[in-house]
C-alpha cells in the first residue's frame, strides 16, 4: 500500500512530534512545519498530498488562511486541527472546503480514519475532475453544436460549434434562456420553449428538426435542428436536457480538422481542387491522402532517412458502422483524426490511408523503443464520442491499434504498402 505525504502544521512543538511519531508509524510520510510561512516553504519543496493544519496558529497567519493559500496555490487540501468549537471560526472554515476535521484531543486511530477517508474523497473528486475535463474536450471537438439546460431552459454549457452557431460566447450565454437565445425565428420561439419544457417535464426525446435557425452566428446555414434529450442524474431524475443541432457539410474541401486550427488550410480552394482527381486530400478529414502517403514514403526510402511509420487503426469500424450507421463512422472517423492531429509533435506527418486506417511518419527520434512509447501513448488514451441518436444518446468509445514499420530497413515502398494492407486485413 502506498501511504501519502503529509504535512503537519502545528505551532506546539510536542503535539507537532507526537502527530509525526504517530503518522510514521502508520507509515506515511511526513513533513513538520510550525508556523503558516513556513507550511507555505514546505509545501513549494515537498508538495505534499494532505495538511494537518491547527487553526489557531500563534504566529503570523492563521490556520485558515494558511490553508486557503496552500489550497489555492498548491492544489493541497487540509485537515483542521483545533480545540475550538466556535461557530464563527467552524463557519469560516468551512468556505475554505477542508477534507476533514478533528477535535483535540484525539485518539491515533482517528487521526488514521479521518486522513483516510480525506484522501480517498480526494481521490474520488480528483477522478470526477478529471472526468468532466475528458468530457468537455470531447464535447468541444465535435462539430455538431451541443447545448445543455437547467430545468427552467436556462443554459448550462455550450461547446465551440455552439458557440458559433449562436455567435455568442458562453460567459454571455450562462443563465440565459435557451429558447431566447437560440436564433430561431421569432414565430417559431414559443413552440421551441414547448418542446425543451417537454423534455425536462415528460423525460422524453423531442425532434427539432422543422425548428429551422433563422441565422447562425457568421455560419449561415450550416446547422440544421436535430434534438432535445433529457439530462439525467445517477438516480435517473430529470435535471435539464441536452439540446443538438447538426452540423450541415461546410464550404467543400475545407474539413472540421482544418477548420479547428489543426493543420494548415489553404489560402484559397478552387473547383478543380475540390475535385482532387489525383487524391491528393482526403474528402472526410482534409488529411493527404493515400496518394500523398506514398510518395512520403518513397521519397524516405531513397533518402535512407530514419523514418518510421504507424499504422493507427481505429478498433470495432465495421461494428459500429453496423450498428451506428454511415453518419456516426465519418463522425468517428473524424473524432480520431482530430485526437491524432492535435496530439502529434511538431514535424511528424499525419496521413488518411485508407478505410478506418490512419498513416502517421516519424523522422524525429532514433530510437525504436522512444517510437513504440510515443506510439502507444496516442493509441491508449481513453476516447469517448457522444452521439445524439434520433431515439436516444450514445457513448461511443474509440480506441485504435498500431502498427509500426522501420521505413529505413525496406527496400521498396512496396514493401513497406504490403506490410500496412496485411495489417490493415488482419
């Protein structure tokens, strides 16, 4: 078992060593500070995972206020000590969210129980944290705008593409009613009120899809009504809806991935471009193409240059396409490339191979076990795709496999093409 660092502030030089003795014992580690400056200089070198900290510290500031500094600075939560039941100090407390607190005197297997179930709350919120962080970054690269209420139709939250679709940015857009808000035409704003205010009361999905916008931010057309969802708790009641639009295909040859700053888009897209005929980009993603792809790898073949190339492929394609439909694969197919595309150092190529296969080319780094590493870091992160069906809403998580080939060691791109078919039909 793994114990976490605490950190004792205590201005009494026994009860700080008695608190030590007893923590080390259990077996955490620990640090001793006896005043809030040097809590503070403490917590810059050791960073620890857990304060004890006494209210009523003599010296400089108090308890509290050390605790809120070492909170806001530091990320590090605190357990009061004190001998002191006021209220007033108990309320002040309070607004700086402790872990815990515990009355003096107390007993060591006390101290073990509170600190135990501190950390593990913190862990618990940690993992919430960081779970909604995961969960927003999804939502902002989807293309499709997603809205979602309070039960009084009030807005919650907005993704980028509904922020575009409304041309307004979320700190304006917090707390205004969502039927006001979105750009409907006025004749239509009461039967959108209608349908939110039937989502959240009757718990069901509404279509919107009649609900057309009457303009749309600097998009114009591009977004057309899909659906409200009700938003659930864990305990299954309604506590607002999620409201989608979809977004129509954008101005040809330019793609969400380009449009979202991940690779460079051209200054200017003619017919003929768009038409590709040597298929040069890829018409879904705006990625180079196959085509592009192989002539990379030609050209590393010749050079001899110590380039390698991965094969992504995105995990379950056929089964989801099966089960999902064609919209929901390209939506898929999108997902990934933007995940890869952002997540890719400078100076590596990312390729549309073919089907659900990604081509990725590495002449940064020397060592195979360093490509493997960086590799396998892009294809195990956990991704997660939210879908609003026309019945329901979908989680759909998406994961890839790798495949990589040492280009430098082949003799002809040939080769190099067989091995990423055969992997490809694996």
């Amino acid at each position: 078992m793994s114990y976490p660092h605490i950190l004792v502030v205590e201005d009494e030089a026994i009860i700080a060593m008695d608190i030590e003795r007893s923590l080390m014992q259990i077996g955490y580690t620990v640090s001793v500070a006896h005043s809030g400056p040097e809590a503070i200089a403490c917590a810059e070198t050791t960073r620890p995972d857990l304060a004890l900290m006494d209210i009523m510290l003599a010296d400089g500031p108090d308890g509290i206020e050390t605790a809120e500094y070492l909170r806001a600075r530091f990320g590090v939560p605190s357990i009061y000590l004190t001998a002191n039941g006021d209220d007033e100090i108990i309320e002040r407390a309070k607004r700086t969210q402790p872990a815990g607190y515990l009355l003096k005197p107390f007993r060591e297997r006390e101290l073990h129980t509170t600190i135990q179930m501190a950390i593990t709350r913190i862990s618990l919120e940690r993992e919430m944290r960081q779970r909604d962080q995961w969960r927003a970054v999804v939502l902002h690269s989807m293309r499709d705008p997603v809205i979602t209420v309070a039960k009084d139709r009030t807005v919650l939250f907005m993704n980028q593409a509904a922020e575009e679709m409304v041309g307004c940015a979320p700190d304006a857009a917090a707390g205004q009613d969502c039927a006001k808000l979105l750009p409907v035409p006025q004749s239509k704003r009461a039967e959108l009120a209608r349908r939110l205010t039937q989502a959240v009361e009757e718990g069901v999905v509404v279509e919107m899809a009649d609900l057309e916008l009457e303009r749309a931010g600097d998009a114009g057309g591009l977004f057309v009504g899909d659906s409200i969802s009700p938003m659930l708790d864990e305990q299954g009641s309604v506590v607002g809806a999620v409201v989608v639009y979809r977004a129509l295909a954008g101005p040809p040859g330019v793609s969400a991935i380009q449009a979202a700053g991940a690779i460079e888009q051209p200054a200017k897209i003619g017919f003929a471009a768009r038409l590709d005929p040597m298929g040069q980009q890829d018409p879904l993603t705006g990625l180079p193409a196959r085509a592009q792809a192989e002539q990379a790898l030609e050209l590393a073949i010749r050079r001899r240059r110590r380039t390698f190339a991965a094969m992504v492929t995105v995990d379950r394609f056929e089964a989801l396409r099966s089960r999902f439909g064609n919209t929901v694969a390209d939506e898929v197919l999108l997902f990934m490339s933007l995940h890869l595309a952002q997540d890719l150092a400078a100076g590596d190529r990312l390729f549309r191979w073919s089907g659900p296969s990604f081509l990725i080319l590495l002449d940064r780094m020397d060592a195979l076990e360093e490509v493997r590493g960086e590799i396998a870091r892009l294809t195990s992160m956990k991704l997660e795709r939210l879908f609003h069906l026309k019945t329901r809403a979908a989680v759909v998580a998406v994961s890839g496999t790798s495949t990589l080939v040492q280009v430098f060691l082949s003799e002809s791109v040939d080769d190099v093409i067989a091995q990423f078919d055969r992997a490809i039909c694996v």
